[in-house]
C-alpha cells in the first residue's frame, strides 16, 4: 500500500495508510529540516504540521495496539504525570492558556505503561486547549485506597473522539475506568497490578521542553 507524506496538505494524516512508512519518511523530514529559530514561517507551519502528523501516528499506534496484552513497568506514576503537567503549562502558558493542577506530594510507584498514561494525558490537555482558546484548564491526580485518578476540566469539553477512544484504552489497560462528564474528561489506574517486567524512568520538566520531539512537543502541537 502506497504511502505519500506531504506536509503542505491540510491534514497529514489523511495520508498516513502505512505506519513504518510515514515514520520513515517524518525522521527523513526532521533530519532534513532546519533548527526552529532559523525557519521561516512557512517552514514553522510545515514542521507543526509534521509534528501533528507524529501525534496522529501516536494515537493510531496506541489504539491500534490497545486489544493487545502490553508489558508494563515498574516506576512512579506520579514523577511521570506531573513531569507532564509541569512541561505542559510552561507550553500552554505562552498560547495564552492557563494549566492549574494538583499532585500528591508523595511518589507513587507501581505497574504502568508509561507510553500510553502520558500520551492519554497530553492528548487530553491539547483536545481541551483547542475547545478553550485563552482560557484556563485545570487537572488533578488523586491518589486513592486501590487506585490512581487523572481528570482534566475545562469551560468547554473536549470532543475529539480518538483522544476519548484513547483515554478509554488506556483506563482498561490499567484495570480502571474513565468518565466523561461536561466539561470533564477522567481516568483511572489501579493501583498494585502485578507483572510487570523491568523499570521506567521519567522524563525531566527539562528534558520534555528542550527536545523538540518529546511527547509533550508533539502532542501540544
């Protein structure tokens, strides 16, 4: 099946029938285009448009996959999320969207899939930014007695339907449950589950801001 990557197109990932393809052809993009700062703005407009095309290819892969038993890993869900909403507001903040939130103040370790948590999350904080120009979001993590909850709210509701498909995926990858609510889109890990093999590490605030192709900078593109 053929596979043609066009970043002037108005929806890249109309274009996307190959997955190893379009991969491909976007890491021969990347390498090929110039530093931000030396772009102009019709490249600015080309590469965030490359950039959208790798989130769609995110979320295709994880939904694709989602039916599939997934390893998980040992690590601390809450460094993770919150590293996430850290990067994510200093983003938002200069598109004029204002991120509050709250985290325990205690790590919390156990199995996830590091993957799928955070793209769930950052998809959901961009669907809400799109349906809240200007505005403010707010998102909590709570830690209860069996279970971990991640919830993101906003004046309007996001309705994007993969991000919602997403989310769902992701709570049942994690023997949890997700809400959608107006205004409020909510999703749940349990807490303890068994077998997972090896460990994550999260990313730094850091980390996730200086590389452009961190999951934050792709999925708030």
């Amino acid at each position: 099946m053929g596979f043609s990557f066009d970043t002037n197109t108005n929806n890249p990932a109309d274009t996307m029938e190959n997955e190893g393809a379009a991969r491909e052809n976007l890491a021969a993009y990347f390498l090929s285009a110039p530093p931000l700062l030396q772009q102009s703005e019709q490249e600015k407009i080309r590469y965030k448009r490359a950039l959208r095309c790798m989130a769609e290819l995110e979320i295709r892969s994880c939904l694709q996959s989602a039916s599939i038993k997934r390893p998980l890993k040992y690590g601390d869900v809450n460094l993770l999320l919150t590293s996430v909403l850290d990067a994510s507001a200093i983003i938002l903040s200069k598109r004029g969207v204002e991120l509050t939130y709250k985290t325990p103040e205690k790590s919390i370790f156990t199995a996830a899939e590091p993957r799928f948590l955070t793209t769930a999350l950052i998809h959901l904080l961009h669907d809400f930014e799109m349906s809240n120009r200007e505005g403010e979001l707010y998102a909590n993590i709570r830690l209860h007695k069996s279970s971990i909850s991640v919830s993101v709210s906003g004046l309007y509701p996001a309705k994007g339907p993969k991000t919602l498909a997403l989310v769902r995926a992701a709570a049942r990858l994690h023997k949890g449950c997700a809400a959608v609510m107006e205004g409020t889109v909510a999703f749940s890990l349990h807490y303890g589950l068994t077998g997972a093999v090896g460990l994550f590490a999260s990313p730094t605030v850091d980390e996730l801001l200086k590389n452009p192709l961190s999951s934050v900078n792709v999925g708030l593109a």
